[in-house]
C-alpha cells in the first residue's frame, strides 16, 4: 500500500459505506442509522467503486486492466451476438 493519504481515505469510506449497505437499520450507541433500500443500494455502488478506485490507485499495473477489459469485452461481445 502506498503512503497516499487519498488512499487511505478512500478505503475507510468503502468500507464504511459497504457496512451501511450490509446493516441496514441499525442503532449505534446515540445514532440510528436507517438508509432504506435506496440508500443501501447507493451505499453498495459507492462502497465498491470507492474500494475498486483505491485499488487502481495502489499502482497495479496496466497490463492487468488491459486484460480485464479485454475478457470483459470478448464476454459481453460473445452475450450479445
């Protein structure tokens, strides 16, 4: 892991979010938290893409999105055809 203070922020808040998403209605000490399920949806699309975005940042190297994004397209191309 880098020293990267973003870094760090962006994986304390993914996983924050994906604990929002998972708990639901929840009571903490003073504070409730109830998102609904609106709100857990967008809490899961924000928990993951924060944690995939701070992945990318750790510095994996370009050959391995290229292969991602290859093996995606042939996926989708071979679904839809």
């Amino acid at each position: 892991m880098t020293n990267s203070p973003l870094t760090n922020y962006l994986l304390i808040v993914g996983i924050g979010f994906l604990l929002i998403a998972v708990l639901g209605q929840t009571k903490l000490g003073f504070a409730e938290i109830n998102p609904g399920c609106f709100g857990r949806t967008l809490a899961l699309f924000l928990g993951v893409s924060s944690l995939l975005f701070a992945l990318g940042m750790v510095g994996l190297q370009m050959e391995t999105f290229d292969i991602i994004r290859n093996y995606l397209t042939q996926q989708i191309q071979q679904y839809l055809g």
